[in-house]
C-alpha cells in the first residue's frame, strides 16, 4: 500500500484528504505543521506528499527542500494552495514539484494525479 503524507494546517481539509486517499487504497498520514511534516517524513518514508505551502513554522518550499535533503530517495512532492499567485507555481515547477492546486481544487482531479504520478 503507496503511503501518502498530507502536510495540511487547516485539519478540515487535512481530514478530508485523507479520507479520499485511503478510500482510494493508499494509507495516508497527516501533519498540521512544518516540523511535524519534517519528523513524519523522516519517520513514514512516504511514496508521496501532498503539501499545503503556507504552514505554521515554516513554508511548504522549505519542507519540501528539506524532505529532498533528509529521504534518500526522491519523494514526489505536491503543491495545494490557496493562493493564485503565478509567482508560487513558477517557484513550484522550478523546484521540480510532481504537481501544483489551488484550492478549492477538484478532488477527482487531485486523485488522478496521484494516481498517474505514484503508478504512471
């Protein structure tokens, strides 16, 4: 089973992630914040991250930099967010993210994605 880790402050939309996810098939865990985002994906060593970018203690592009430096191997990162900034998506696929919403995104959508990137 393809382990998910959602790093999501708002714990409703967190909640509902992982519900989807793991009627989907994939275990999913959730982190409410950047350091517990940084010890659960050291700990669980997740398949994937789905990664909000405005966290507490910390922005998603400094997670996700430091997931790269901490996994030994490449962990597909991605990005959800609120803002319609095309400043982060640019910032987004310059860090090579696996993909970028904006919320309110479609769950399907987001679901295929998942899908496509964990099982091409």
């Amino acid at each position: 089973m393809k382990k998910i880790l959602i790093i999501e402050d708002d714990a409703r939309v967190a909640q509902a992630l992982s519900v989807r996810l793991k009627s989907a098939g994939y275990r999913a865990n959730t982190a409410y914040d950047a350091a517990t985002g940084l010890m659960q994906a050291k700990k669980i060593q997740p398949d994937l991250v789905l990664l909000d970018i405005n966290l507490p203690a910390g922005d998603g592009f400094m997670v996700a930099e430091r997931i790269m430096e901490q996994l030994e191997t490449m962990v597909p990162i991605v990005f959800i967010t609120a803002s319609k900034s095309a400043e982060l998506l640019q910032r987004a696929k310059d860090m090579g993210a696996a993909g970028y919403f904006e919320k309110p995104y479609d769950a399907k959508e987001l679901l295929d994605a998942i899908e496509e990137i964990l099982n091409g």
